[in-house]
C-alpha cells in the first residue's frame, strides 16, 4: 500500500536503509583460514608432515541483548583423512555485572597460562610451545562456568574460577571434571612499556578417580592416531602455570613496532595413583617477538618440557628440547604469512626432528578485537 | 527533546552512584576528547588511552586501560570504527555497567557529526575503509560544535549538579571556538585551492574545510604502510608538482615521506594529528591554529593560490 505512493527513488533508498539494519542485526561472522606446508614431522606435533589445513574456524558472535553476549566458534580439522566438526566455544557471556563481575558459561577456552585462553590464530608461531602441545592439548576448552572479578584496586588486578565437565582434557565420569583458579596483575612501567603476570592453578579430579578403567588414556600410542588434537597427552591432577609478558613500542606506538618478551613455566604432579613424588611433569618457555616495521615481524622461542609417561605401574621419561625462528609478513591487519625453521632435541621420542614450515593464517569477515 | 530518556536514565544513574563516588572519572580513548572533556569538568579524573605519538588505530586493550576502563564514568571515544581493534576487547574486560554499547556511559563523538564519505559497501580489498566514514572528525571546525554540546549536555546529564557549570563552561567554549573559526575562515583564502601530499586522512577534514586539496596519499589504500611501487606511482603523478609539501602526522613513519620529499624537494611538515602536552597545542582550537601556521608558512606564495 505504502509502496505505491512512495516514489522510486525513495523506496530504493528505504531498502537500502532496512537492509543495513537487518545487517547489523545479524551476528558477525568471522573466519579463519590457516593452512601449511611442513617439512618433517615433529614430536608432539599437531601438524601433520606435507602440505595440511590447521585451524579453520568459523565464528559467529553477536551480543544477544544489553547484559548478554554470545559465541559461536567450530573448528574444521582432518586427521589421516578423515573430518572432524569440533566446537571450540559456544558460550554466553555478561556484558558488565556489579562489583566488577563477569559471568561466561558454555564451552570456552580455559584462561590458565597465557597463550591458552587466545585464539590459536593470533599466535606468533606456527604451534604453540612444547609444554603447551604436551599438557594442554596446544589448547584447553570444555563445557562450564566461569566467573570473573576485576578487583577495585588502582592497577590491574583480576582473580577468576572456572568449573568444566573435564571430558575434553582427560575421560571420566566426575560431573565437574576440572576446575581451575586464576589470577593476574599487570600494568604501564612507562608510555613504552606494559607488563602483565598470571598465576594458574587446574585441577583435575579425574586422574585419580578412573584410573582402573582408563589407564589406557596415557599411553600415547593407543590414542594418537585420533584423540590428539583435544584431550592432553600428559595430565596431572595438579597443574600449575606462572606466566609473564612484556610488551615495548617506542612512545607505546604499536603500529609501528613492538617487542613481546613472554614467558610461562607449567608444572603438573599427582600424575596417577602409581605416581610417586618424584613423577612430575614439567615444561617452560620464553618467546621474544620483534615486529619490526608495520607488516613484519621475527621472533624466537626456545622450550623445555620433561615428561613421565605411564606405563602401568611405573613410567618412562621423556624430554624434548625445542626451539623455533620466525619469519612473519602481514599484507594487512588480517593476512600473515610466516616461515618457521623448528629445531628438535629429545630424548625418550623416537620421531624428533628438525622442520621448515610455511604457513598462511587470514581472516575474513568480521574481525573481533585482540586481547593483551 | 529527543535526549530526555537519556537524560532521565542518566539522571537516575548518577543519583544512584552519586554518593558513592565522590569524584568523576573520564576515560577518553584519544587526547583530544579529555582536552575537550576537560573544559567542562576540570575537576575531573582523565585517562587517556592514546597519545599524538600513537596511531589509535592500533593499541593494545591493555591492563592498565583495563583497569582504568572499570573505573570510569564515562568513556569518550571517537567511534565509528575507529578503535574497532581494541576498544570491544577493552569494555567486555573492565565490564563495565555503565560504559556498554548504548549506555549514556559510552560516548561516540561520531555519532554527533556527519561523516565525510561513508560507503555503502566496503570490502577488505579497498583497505582499511570505515562503513561509516572517514572518523578523524575532531580536526573538523564545523562539526566539533555539535559534538562539544552533545557532550556537554551528557555530562550535564551525568552529573546534574554541576550541570549548570558545565553548560556556562559549553558556552564559553563555543564562542571562542567561534572566535577561531571567523579567523581560521580568514586565514583559509590564502590557502584554498593548494595541494598536499598527504599519508592516511587524519588531517581530511580541516584540509577540506580550507579548502586544500589532499588526494594525493602515501598510502597506496587506507591503512595500508607506503610502498615503495606506490610511491614511485605517486612519483609519476602529474598532479604532484602542484603540492607545496607532504603533510604526516607525529606518530607515522618519516622514511616513506623523506623518500619522496629527497625525490622532489618538497618540504616535509610533521604535524601532531591530535593534542599534545605542550602548551601550544594542548586544545583543539590551539591545534588547529598550529596547524594553520604551519600550513601557511609551507605555502608562502599568497597571491595566486585562489582558483
């Protein structure tokens, strides 16, 4: 009826309006692309050898009204040929609560360490450090709660607590499988200079509990050809992550350069009831990345991670050396390209090895805002 | 009119939190919006998450913005997509009640302005464009007018009591702002109808207003850093001989606009893109006059400037 009477012009220019609008109600939608090229294969390492597809997300995120803010995250991976659909994060999230509160539940990256609770995508190297790949899966996420408080101090103070069903790092029956405790300080020493620490704690209650029946989840052999891209191949009931970052740009201007100096150290105990106190896993790294100009950066890594592993009532030790140099180029704010020469040192692994990888990580559509 | 279920919930809010906090606190996601914040409270508490030697395209959202982020009253950023990279991250880590998405708390000085070419389809390809438009309004005479009131009413509205002040200092404000502008009118024939080379459009909207032609960039699309194939682009651009000089800001890259400058022999001038804490440009309307001085004394030949 309307229609009739309005005239052309303006009616293309009404749709064109309610479309926009009808847009933005709609969720962003973002999605990476991250793909590789591997010289050999490396132990404890998630990228298979030859050419290979990494970590293709698909995000959808949206707030869902003013206290509620939601996301989606699937990640598409294939291992020895077959394809796997996992959801990576699923949760809804408080969009500012009193008392400096924040609420998130579903499925999400655990915040332990540093690196764990970031998008894979915004690394800085091709896989994450030894320690990372062997107790956290590279990356830790399940089903839960968290809750969150900013503390009302003068600097940045955060203490947070999260429950998860447990099921993605380690099987068992417990309803809360894991709950970890985090928290983290951090600040400006200058306009050039900020810092951040955090202190982790996880536990995980389903190490002791099922070990009759699931003892087999710690030999690596049994599982690896499809558990290890989630569950942890090395767990304890107790892990504990110290980590700091140091970020310096001139006068703090990070477009044009930026050094990143970061380091963790994570410690696991109490690995089974056979475990006596001198079976403990351990690992650490230090990372300095330099972006040098607007598009490029370089970076290297060097990590240790000594691991037990379990065979029936005793276990094997294991340890792997690792370092890593890089070579990153970013066209824009959403195209890297990165060249990675790995060196591998171990000893109770047979298929250590040194490797050169090339990889691409773009991301199209929407893309969220980065974390510190 | 239309701002009074703003100002009646601004009202109640601030009646709740009033006794709780005595003093205010501003968080300005860029310099120019505390200076502007700050003649109208300047009992206030600022925190200024960016400086002119930073391109607030690019910061990090930080512990320290964080923390200053969950104790704010009110956040004044510019918008319009121009602190997409790190200003979402900030609001959902300080959690903030009052400082979310459509909250009174949350000021974007671009929704009081009308943006120079916004687009209605924008892709990545074409580079950092924003949908909205070009955001770096602040440098505009015309349009800071609005956006001062705007506010000065919300802070008006956050803090009733002292809203009376607020509107006195608005006020004082305007007409020296007005004051300026019949000036920087003046000043502007001399200059109108010159070119620049320039690098990004930080400056775009005070070189239209002049009427300076500024559609030579080094950067070969939005956000993208110079090139070196597209310098030598630009190198062969007729149009280049005209420009008196390469306009950067403080806080980009010299090389690209020395190499271009040694090419040419047009002089370089470096000219903060916002306030800084020196004296003599630590306003806006100071900034813009610094501006124009400096435009003026790179673009000596007065006489036949004007088309």
């Amino acid at each position: 009826m309307l229609n009739r009477i309005v005239p052309f012009t303006a009616l293309s220019l009404a749709l064109l309006t309610s479309g926009a609008g009808a847009n933005e109600l709609n969720p962003d939608v973002s999605l990476t692309l991250d793909g590789h090229y591997k010289q050999n294969d490396t132990v404890l390492s998630h990228r298979e050898q030859g050419f290979g597809l990494g970590h293709t997300e698909l995000s959808l995120s949206s707030p869902i009204d003013d206290l509620f803010s939601g996301r989606l995250t699937t990640v598409f991976e294939e291992h020895d040929g077959e394809s796997e659909i996992l959801i990576e994060e699923a949760y809804l999230q408080t969009n500012g609560l009193p008392l400096g509160l924040n609420v998130r539940a579903g499925r999400f990256l655990s915040q332990v360490g540093y690196l764990n609770g970031r998008h894979m995508h915004e690394d800085d190297f091709v896989e994450r450090p030894a320690a990372y790949r062997a107790l956290l899966g590279s990356h830790y996420y399940d089903t839960g709660l968290r809750l969150n408080a900013l503390l009302p101090t003068p600097f940045y103070w955060q203490i947070g607590a999260e429950a998860f069903s447990g099921d993605q790092l380690s099987e068992g029956t417990e309803d809360i499988g894991v709950y970890t405790l985090n928290t983290r300080v951090g600040g400006d020493l200058s306009a050039a200079q900020s810092w951040q620490a955090g202190l982790s704690y996880l536990h995980n209650r389903q190490i002791s509990v099922d070990e009759e029946d699931h003892g087999h989840d710690h030999d690596l052999d049994d599982e690896h050809g499809h558990d290890h891209s989630h569950g942890a191949s090395y767990t304890g009931e107790n892990l504990y992550i110290a980590d700091v970052v140091w970020k310096w740009s001139p006068n703090g201007n990070t477009r044009e350069q930026q050094f990143t100096l970061s380091a963790e150290y994570l410690y696991a105990d109490d690995l089974n009831k056979f475990a006596t106190s001198d079976d403990y896993h351990e690992g650490w790294y230090v990372s300095g990345v330099h972006q040098f100009a607007p598009q490029w950066s370089a970076g290297i890594r060097y990590g240790e991670v000594d691991l037990r592993e379990a065979h029936g009532d005793h276990f094997h030790s294991q340890r792997l050396k690792e370092t890593d140099v890089m070579l990153a180029w970013s066209r824009s704010h959403f195209s890297t390209l990165r060249l990675q020469y790995t060196h591998q040192s171990a000893t109770g692994f047979s298929n250590a090895d040194n490797t050169v990888a090339l990889q691409y990580v773009v991301s199209l559509g929407a893309h969220g805002a980065h974390g510190y | 009119m239309r701002y009074l279920p703003l100002f009646i919930a601004a009202v109640l809010t601030g009646l709740i939190s009033l006794p709780a906090r005595a003093d205010f606190h501003v968080f300005a996601c860029e310099p120019e919006w505390t200076a502007l914040a700050r003649t109208f409270m300047p009992d206030a508490h600022f925190t200024t998450a960016t400086s002119y030697l930073q391109d607030p395209h690019y910061i990090e959202a930080r512990p320290s913005l964080i923390a200053a982020m969950s104790r704010a009253d009110i956040a004044v950023c510019t918008g319009a997509s121009l602190e997409a990279g790190w200003l979402p991250a900030l609001l959902q880590r300080a959690g903030n009640t009052d400082i979310q998405p459509g909250q009174p708390g949350l000021f974007f000085a671009a929704d009081h302005a009308q943006l120079f070419a916004p687009h209605d389809h924008v892709d990545r390809s074409m580079g950092d464009v924003h949908p909205e438009g070009n955001p770096h309004v602040h440098l505009s005479p015309d349009q800071l007018p609005n956006i001062a009131k705007a506010l000065a009413e919300r802070l008006g509205a956050m803090r009733p009591d002292n809203s009376a002040d607020i509107f006195a200092r608005y006020i004082k404000w305007r007409v020296n702002w007005n004051f300026h502008s019949a000036n920087w009118q003046e000043r502007a024939k001399a200059l109108q109808g010159r070119s620049l080379v320039i690098q990004h459009t930080g400056f775009g909207y005070l070189l239209r207003w002049l009427g300076i032609d500024a559609t030579m960039d080094l950067e070969p699309k939005p956000g993208l850093p110079p090139s070196a194939s597209h310098l030598n682009q630009l190198l062969a651009d007729p149009r280049l001989e005209d420009a008196a000089a390469i306009l950067i800001a403080s806080h980009q890259n010299q090389k690209p606009a020395q190499w271009l400058s040694a090419q040419t022999r047009k002089p370089i001038l470096v000219l903060p893109g916002t306030v800084t804490d020196d004296s003599k440009t630590d306003t806006l309307a100071e900034l813009i006059s610094e501006i124009i001085n400096r435009l003026e004394s790179a673009m000596p030949e007065v006489a036949n400037g004007s088309l």
